[in-house]
C-alpha cells in the first residue's frame, strides 16, 4: 500500500514537472523541470526494482544532459526570446493536460492487464546487462555512441553558424 502511494507520488511528481517543462518561456527553469522529471522518473524505476534504469535516468539523463543543456545555452549567448501568451492561454493548456491525465488514468485503471509474472533472478542486473552489452551488442552499441559524438558536433557547428 506504501509502495503504491510512493508511486503516485512520484507519477504526479512526474506529470508536474513535465508540465513546467513545457510551459515555460524561460530556458533554464524549464530545464530545471525536465530535470525534476528525470529524477521522479529514476525514482518510479527504484520503485519497480531496477537498479540500473535508475542508474542510468538518475546520473545520465538528470546529470549529464542537463549539464550539456545548461553548457549549450550558456555557451551560445542564447537570448530569451517572450511570445505573448495570455493567461487564458496558460490555463487552458493547464486545463486540457490534467484532464488528459484523469481521462488516462481512468482508462489505464479499467483495463483488464493481466498479471506480470515474477521474473528471473538476474533480469535486469548490472552484471546481466553489461553481459549483453558486450557479447552480443558491442558493434550496434560503438555505432550509436559514434553517430550520437557526430550529431552532437553537428549540433554545436550549426548553433555557431546561426550566430554569425
């Protein structure tokens, strides 16, 4: 029952920061929001027992984007620009988002899911991932990590560009 409650929690936790997130105008306190939702997210997969999800959502997603974030913008001389948005505008928007998170709790909450079934001792283990990792995913995973070093330099080559 605790265990529960903790989840909500943490899932409206979630649900909020996502919306600061996304309504903001301003850069980094949007940002903070994201990485309010980052963290809530990492604390819902301690909460399912997966030790490595919150691993990697806590100290990579939380940490090191949002540093990379943060250094991008800062870097850049990013201007805040202000779009004029009317509070009913704002309210709305709020509006239309906590009724699409009761409609969609409801329909999660009437569906018929079936039982999960307990699962093996070492799913999801560090060790077991890592294992995978390098047996049998190591050309797909040097890959990805080379077009995701490219795509960030390209990232940075065109902000630098648009300044000039």
């Amino acid at each position: 029952m605790i265990l529960s409650g903790l989840f909500f929690t943490f899932a409206l936790l979630t649900f909020v920061s996502s919306l600061y997130l996304v309504f903001h105008q301003r850069t980094l306190p949007s940002s903070l929001g994201m990485a309010g939702s980052m963290v809530s997210i990492g604390l819902l997969y301690s909460l399912l027992h997966f030790p490595f999800f919150t691993f990697v959502q806590i100290i990579l997603y939380a940490g090191a984007v949002m540093v990379m974030i943060i250094y991008l913008v800062m870097s850049q001389g990013y201007e805040e620009i202000r779009n004029e948005t009317s509070l009913s505008q704002i309210i709305s928007a709020y509006i239309i988002s906590v009724l699409f998170l009761f409609s969609f709790s409801r329909i999660v909450s009437k569906s018929a899911l079936p039982a999960w079934e307990k699962a093996e001792g070492e799913f999801g283990s560090i060790k077991e991932i890592g294992t995978t990792l390098v047996r049998d995913y190591a050309v797909p995973f040097e890959i990805i990590s080379i077009i995701l070093v490219v795509a960030m330099a390209g990232s940075v080559l065109l902000a630098k560009r648009s300044l000039k």
